[in-house]
C-alpha cells in the first residue's frame, strides 16, 4: 500500500504484469537493475494519475454548501490541472479559470478546485473536460450562471506528432449569464488581469 496525497493506492498485480509486457514489447529486459520496480511504480502512478475515476464531483461541491445572499461573479482563476490525453496516454497540462454567479447558494473555494482535479484525473480530451467542470457547478449549485475557460499545453502535440513546443489550447464552456456578452467580456478581462 503507498499513500500519495493523502490517497491510499493498493498494489495491482495486473497493471504491473501488463509493464512487464509492455517493456519486454519495447526490446527491454525487464529484470535489469534499473527496471525491476519499473512495473510496480508505473502501475501506481498511472492509478494515482487516474484516480478522478473514484471521486464524485457534484457530492464535492455539496459536501460544502451555504446560502448566501450574494449575486457577484466568483471567480477561482490559475486552478493548476494534469490529466491525460485519452487518445496517446500522454499528459496535458495547464490552467483552469472557473466562475459563477450565486443564485442564493455558494459553495467552499477549495471545492472548485477539488472538482477541477476530479474530472482532470482521469483519461480526457480537454473539450469534455471543460464542459464536465461547467455542468458539474451548474447542477450542484443552479447558479444564475456557470464560466469555465481551460489553457494547457498538450505532450501529444510538444513530443510526438508535429512537435510544436509552444502551442497552447484554449476550451471555454457557459451557462447562463455568462452567455452574455457583458458579463463573459467580464469574466475573461478578469481572468485576464494581474494582481499587482
């Protein structure tokens, strides 16, 4: 059993003898010094990478609820995300920007976050990931309005394929008041400022 962040992750003999495999597919001896452990620790990290499987993001957000008389945007911007491109297994990271306008109920900071983090640990393509953050909020809190915009920078696109290095992709997901132009301008010159 190994604890990372908090998280117990139980060893599995399966996905460690599938590595073995898989390294003796890629002309490697898996016996050697340097790969003993190899199937193991790869085997962990991919469950702790995908660990969002276990997790349910609506019960995230009303597990910390409270109503409250405020009809503002909140924004939690620069939320950092590491998922993995369900397409090459490799990783996409970057920044998730999310916000919504309370509609009598709002829920911790920190639950945000927490959702973002659900949905990213798991395979993904950023389009849907988005969209899941946006209806997640929607449905748990029905604020008047839910903005989720994603910046990340994909290694399927930096080290394989067209190998472009500094190509970062943008999704942005809304619902309701953030539908219109007003309040989205709003939101993204928000997202887009600078604390000095």
């Amino acid at each position: 059993m190994t604890i990372q962040n908090g998280l117990v992750i139980e060893p599995n003999k399966e996905l460690e003898n599938h590595y073995t495999d898989i390294l003796k597919l890629l002309g490697e001896d898996p016996t050697r010094e340097g790969l003993l452990k190899t199937p193991a620790r790869v085997g962990k990290a991919l469950q702790f990478i995908t660990h969002g499987y276990a997790l349910d993001p609506v019960e995230i957000i009303r597990s910390a609820m409270f109503h409250e008389d405020h009809n503002q945007m909140v924004i939690v911007k620069d939320i950092e995300l590491y998922s993995m491109c369900e397409h090459h297994m490799l990783p996409f990271f970057g920044k998730a920007h999310v916000a919504y306008i309370p509609n009598g109920t709002i829920t911790g900071l920190s639950k945000i976050a927490r959702v973002v983090d659900a949905y990213a640990r798991r395979l993904q393509v950023q389009e849907r990931l988005t969209v899941q953050i946006r209806d997640c909020i929607q449905e748990a809190l029905n604020p008047l309005g839910v903005a989720v915009v994603i910046e990340a920078k994909h290694m399927c696109m930096m080290m394989r394929g067209i190998q472009k290095q500094n190509s970062v992709t943008t999704t942005s997901a809304f619902t309701g008041e953030f539908e219109k132009q007003a309040t989205r301008s709003e939101f993204v010159k928000l997202i887009s400022a600078k604390l000095s």
